[in-house]
C-alpha cells in the first residue's frame, strides 16, 4: 500500500480521535460493570455526579460514597480504572491495526516521521506520553482544584491544540509519529 502525508486533514484525525473516545467510554463501562459488578452502579451514579465538582466539594457527598470508602476513593479507583482502560485501548489497537480504531475507521494509519511504519516499541513510547499527560492533569486538577469538566477540557486543548498548527498531536510530536491517510488501491 501506498500512504499519503495528510496534515492538512485535521477533520478526518479529530473524528477519529471522537470515534475513539465513544468506544474507549464503551469499554470503561463494561470494564467498570465487570470489576465492579451490578451492584455498585450506585458508585458509578456518585462518579458522575462528582464529574462537575471540585475536590474541595467531596464532603457533600455522603450516603453512597461512605459505603464505597468515600469519594475520594471512588474517585481514585474508578479514575484509575479509566486511565488503565485508555492505555490499554490504545495499545490493542495501535498493535493490531497500525493505529487506532477510531482513526483506522476513518482511513488514517501511523508512520514514523520518515514515513516507515512504526515499532511496537514507538507505540508503546505513545501510550507512555499519554499515560504521563493523563496523570499530569488529573494531578493539577487536584492541586487546582478544579472540576472533571475542566480537566478534560485542558486535557483535550494541551493534547490537539497542535493539531490546529501542525497537523499533528502534542503525542504525534512527542513520539515523532504522524496519522497519515492510507492508500487503498
């Protein structure tokens, strides 16, 4: 096959950075059912409440964060459980089909910057990247004390902000990586 640089296509890499998100929540969700089981939606329900609050303001949280040790600590392991399934999507996918599946769906493969195809190795430096940027906002959401809102918000405008000026991602740049359009002839 033959690959086209496509910087210029930043549609294409946002939808399919979108298309990534959907499937990494998907699996977040049967991984947090799985571990957890059915009967600890009632913590998941908590989660998402504290999603728009900041940590200062988990002393409100009372009856079901109490049983669940309390919301810091849901907080902490279902994050937790978040990040690892992040991860995790992303070096499935980068091993099995070259990139991710969001961006595969959308036509994209990854090369290195002198258009080869990438190690496993370089992939895995990719899920480190992410992995370190993840931790650094949810570490600076706690000092700030800041919502998950926000959080993700930052996370997403430190993450793709180059996108709009390089065509590639602060992780693409990192790891000397590009999402090129893939041939099919």
């Amino acid at each position: 096959m033959n690959y086209i640089m496509e910087n210029e296509n930043i549609v294409r890499r946002l939808l399919g950075s979108l298309i990534d998100k959907l499937f990494i929540i998907v699996l977040f969700v049967i991984a947090y059912l799985s571990y957890y089981s059915l009967y600890s939606t009632g913590a998941l329900g908590v989660y998402l409440a504290m999603l728009g609050m900041s940590p200062s303001s988990y002393e409100y949280i009372v009856d079901t964060a109490n049983r669940w040790g309390g919301a810091l600590n849901i907080d902490m392991r279902i994050t937790g459980l978040f990040v690892i399934v992040n991860i995790l999507y992303y070096i499935f996918s980068e091993a099995a089909m070259g990139i991710s599946l969001g961006k595969y769906i959308c036509g994209l493969t990854l090369k290195s910057e002198t258009g080869e195809d990438v190690s496993f190795g370089r992939k895995i430096m990719r899920s480190y990247w992410l992995l370190l940027l993840m931790i650094v906002v949810i570490a600076v959401r706690y000092f700030a004390d800041f919502n998950y809102y926000i959080a993700i918000v930052l996370f997403f405008i430190v993450l793709d902000i180059s996108v709009f000026f390089k065509g590639r991602s602060l992780i693409d740049l990192l790891s000397r990586t590009y999402n090129v359009k893939r041939q099919i002839y």
